[in-house]
C-alpha cells in the first residue's frame, strides 16, 4: 500500500478526493495537509509515495511546496491539480518534474486513469529502487568478500620487509609491508576497533545452513562486521565497532546468543573464542595468533563453550580453565611434543599466578603429579624421584617454574620416536584423499575411523606435518574443485557437492578465500591459458 499526501486550503476537496480514492478501491493510505508548511510537516513525520497538492494555496503555493519537497531530499510521485486558468503554473510544475495535472473540476473518467497510471509509476519507481538496491548489495558483498580475503591472507601470512615485491599477496603466503599498509588504510584503524572472533564446530553446519547461519551471525554482530569462512567448519568473524561504541560485555553477550541459537535453533554445538580489541593491523595479528591457537581446546570440552582471551575474565568465568589447560599438556605429553606440552605450562603458571587461594603444597603436588603423568605418557627413561624432591623442596613459585621447565627439557633430549605416529597421519591422509567428496568428512569423522581421540589426532597430524588438519582437509578439497574446473564443464553447483559441500555459496566463500577469486573467475582465467 502506498502514502498520498493531498494538499489544500479546502477541505470539501481534500475529502471529496479521499471519497474518490475509496470509491475506485485504489488501495492508498490517504493522509491530509491544508497548506504547504502543514504539508512539510507531515513529511517529516513519515514519508509520501505520492504528492497530489492544488497549486493556489496561502502561505506556501504547491509549486513552492513541491521545490522545499525535492529541496529537502523528498521524491514523492508530484501531482498538481487546479483550473484550466492556471495553465502558466502547469508549466512551472513541469520544469520540477511533475509529470501528471489534475484539472479542476474533476472528471471521473480522467481520475480513474490518473491514478492508476500514478499507481503504475510508484510501482516502476519501487522496482527501479529494489534494482538499485540490488545493484548496491551485490558490490558491498564483493567489497567485503575482498576485504575479507586480504585480511585473512594477511593474518595467515609472513609479513617481509620488502617493500616492492613482484607479489606482495601470496595467498597463505608473503606479504609485504606496503600491501599491510594499504590494507590498514583500507580498514580505517583512526575511527575503530576491530575484535576477532572465531567460530567452529564439529557438525557441517556451515556447509548445510550457510545463508541462515550467517544471517544469524550479522543479526547478532551488525553489517558492517566481516565474515569470513576461515576453514572447513570454521568461521572468523571480525567485528568493526567504532571506538566510542566499543563494548566487551556486549560482545560477550552476543557470542553467548549465538552459541544459544546455534544449540535452539541449529541443534549444534560451537566453540567461541573472542580476542581482545585491536587498535591497529599488527595488533589484530598478534590476537589472531593468540586466539587461533586456543581453538584446539575445543577437543577436549564436549558442550558449546566461550573462551575469551582475556585475563580477568578468565580469573572471574572460566573456572574449568585450568583442567582445559592440563587436558591439552598431557594430549600432548602423548605426542612426545615437549614444545607443546611447555607453553601449555606457561598458561597454568600464569593462570596460578593470578588466582588467590591456591597453597604452596597444593600448587607442589599439582606440577609434581602433572610430571609424574608427563613421563607415564612419554615413557621417559628420567630420574622422576629427582625433580619431585627439588619441587617440594622449593621455596618460591618460580623456582617450581624452573624445576618443571628443566625436566621437559631433560625428557625432550630422551625423547624416543614412535613410529605408529607417522602412519596414523599417513592414514588420516589415505582417509582424506578417499573421502573429500563426503559432506560428513571432519576431524571427528575421521578420527573415530582411526578409533583415536580428535584431541590426539588434531595434535599429532600438525606436529608431523606442520599444518593444521582442518586447513588440510580444507586446502585439498579447493585443490580437487580447482581440477574439476579446469578439466570440465561441471557447473559449479555440481563441482561444491563433488568435493563435499552441500550449500554451493557456502563452498564459494570458501573457495574465494582460499583462493582470492570465485570459481568462475578461476575457471575463465584457467580457459585463458
């Protein structure tokens, strides 16, 4: 239904024009205005689809009226209807636009065919804003889907010093200072803040329920936040928030709805991990390293579970941190990976450090038991009875510290080498090439085929291979597609469910960020060669 304003000094016209409208079943909500500055009024209360004002009126005539409408950035449908003596007024009206006179006095005939060709002109005009506003989605989604891109290969990559090199944006490879320069310029970090968040799951969720699940995500988060399919079931969200409406409970609150509409509304488990805010492009870096690090903890919980990098919050929340932090040093006691197994330590030292309450011999008898599972895990041919002894004889923190480190470092020199670690990541892989082409293949899945933890296989497969298995399975499934590509003429709604994705724009994001372009530019400039 559309709004029409009708204008003038006398009311018997005003309501005999009403009486009309109703009579031909137009369907129009008619509202009324005795002169122009009433009119203008009106229309800053709400917006008209259509202006029908007399020409002749006191204080403003329709002619001023409608110059102040378009003045003040108003674009109603115009129409002006007076007497046939008023000819010289209809030209002026013409000059503004105003394609459509009423004559006074009104024939019904031409009423009837007036209105619905108005009617018929509002609808064009509609059809003509919804292309606009088409038009202008569809370049904010490729904008944000470069934007997205460079961020992402900026946050994965190495950044050189080199300033002009032949290819300042490797994807997941180099990336050169003067590419980070102008991609900080890009972001506009003088007026803003940007928070990383990160989102995974066990499930295809994001595959299956793409355009739902992001629509959720920009519902909680705003707009102007950029969503990025990260990996296979993992999604970097990175919030933008001017720095006067920068709120961390908020943020907090919104990953917590998330994490509720994802078990209410998708029956899925997700794991949050929220970064701190960052006031410039390196920041963002260091704070992704930080936060994609503690993605991992997700093998060990088995409920939907917030983390947020944050120390206080920490101290004040997250009161199973500390068994979070012992779960992943003994998954990776199992591994022999004493690297690991290390800087895990050094969160429960400073996790320990902050809290208040914790006893001399409790926190004696926590790292000596802890060394005791290490070396039961490690079969680690050391003097256990040693280090025990020196860290109950310790009389400060740091000097457990010292003690714990120093018997890693002995354990990692005897360390013995374990071959069925290698051919279950040989395994893994056989799994991976075989079924890349099944939507349910996951870290999970292919774990409970090996009949291993996904903590231990997640771990192991990045310790031998130096690459997370989630970006494997994610890279070779982008590797297969860009085959299909190239070699046929699949439409590319077959080729996302060949390599194991369900929703088509779910497998096109992915790939545009793997790759930095969709997999039609991809198949045009591989046709090219």
């Amino acid at each position: 239904m559309y709004n029409i304003l009708i204008v003038d000094d006398e009311k018997k016209e005003r309501d005999g024009i009403t009486k009309l409208i109703r009579r031909y079943g137009f369907q129009l909500k008619v509202s009324q205005a005795s002169n122009g500055e009433e009119a203008m009024k009106e229309f800053e209360k709400h917006p008209f689809d259509i202006l029908l004002t007399d020409i002749k009126m006191p204080f403003m005539d329709g002619i001023e009226l409608i110059k102040e409408v378009q003045k003040r950035g108003y674009n109603p449908i115009c129409v002006i209807y007076s007497a046939y003596g008023e000819f010289e007024y209809a030209q002026n009206a013409i000059s503004l636009g105003v394609r459509e006179y009423l004559l006074k006095p009104i024939r019904l005939d031409a009423f009837d065919e007036l209105f619905h060709k108005v009617i018929e002109l509002c609808k064009a005009k509609d059809e003509v804003e919804q292309e606009k506003e088409k038009v202008k989605e569809a370049y904010e989604e490729v904008a944000a889907y470069k934007l997205g891109w460079k961020m992402l290969n900026y946050l994965e990559s190495v950044v050189k010093d080199a300033i002009h090199s032949q290819n300042p944006q490797n994807v997941r490879g180099e990336y050169s200072k003067e590419a980070a320069n102008d991609l900080e310029k890009e972001i506009d970090f003088d007026n803003r803040w940007c928070i990383p968040v990160l989102i995974s799951c066990y499930t295809n969720l994001f595959s299956v329920e793409w355009e739902s699940y992001q629509t959720e995500i920009e519902k909680l988060f705003g707009r102007e936040s950029l969503v990025i399919n990260k990996e296979d079931n993992q999604i970097l969200v990175v919030l933008m928030p001017c720095k006067q409406h920068l709120n961390m409970k908020e943020i907090k609150d919104e990953c917590n709805n998330l994490m509720e509409q994802s078990k209410r509304k998708f029956h899925t488990d997700v794991f949050i991990v929220i970064g701190s805010a960052a006031e410039s492009l390196k920041e963002l870096k260091d704070e992704y390293e930080k936060i994609k690090d503690q993605l991992d903890y997700q093998f060990f919980v088995s409920d939907s579970m917030i983390i947020i990098n944050d120390e206080s919050y920490y101290a004040k929340k997250e009161k199973d941190m500390l068994a979070l932090y012992f779960e992943r040093i003994f998954n990776c006691a199992k591994m022999c990976d004493y690297r690991g197994a290390k800087k895990e330590l050094e969160k429960v030292f400073s996790y320990v450090e902050r809290q208040t309450g914790f006893s001399s011999i409790y926190v004696k008898y926590t790292f000596s038991d802890a060394i005791k599972r290490i070396t039961e895990y490690t079969k680690t041919d050391i003097d256990l009875l040693v280090y025990i002894e020196e860290i109950y004889a310790a009389r400060s923190f740091e000097e457990v510290r010292l003690i714990v480190y120093r018997a890693l470092d002995d354990m990692a020199e005897n360390r013995r080498e374990d071959e069925k670690e290698n051919r279950l990541v040989h395994m893994a892989k056989n799994l991976i090439y075989e079924k890349y082409g099944e939507s349910l293949l996951s870290v999970s899945y292919i774990a409970e085929e090996l009949n291993v933890s996904t903590a231990y296989l997640s771990s192991l497969f990045k310790i031998e291979t130096g690459e997370n298995l989630v970006k494997f399975i994610t890279r070779y499934r982008v590797e297969k597609s860009k085959e299909l590509l190239r070699q046929s003429n699949m439409k590319v709604s077959d080729i996302a469910g060949k390599v194991g994705y369900i929703n088509v724009s779910y497998y096109t994001s992915i790939f545009r960020n793997q790759v930095g372009i969709s997999p039609l530019q991809y198949r045009e400039k591989a046709n090219e060669i």
